[in-house]
C-alpha cells in the first residue's frame, strides 16, 4: 500500500483521512 498512496490519490485519501501520514497529505478525494 506504500506505493499504492503515492500512485492512487484514492489509497491517499483514506490514508490522510485516518492521518497516517502527516507530512506526505495529498489533497485526493
């Protein structure tokens, strides 16, 4: 999933949502 978030602005958004990664927070709705 590590890469998932960096390709997949959906897999980031979920990820951002739950505030996994703080600093990488892509704007993925």
């Amino acid at each position: 999933m590590a890469g998932c978030r960096y390709r997949r602005g959906l897999c980031d958004g979920v990820r951002v949502n739950m505030g996994v990664e703080g600093g990488l927070k892509v704007p993925a709705v």
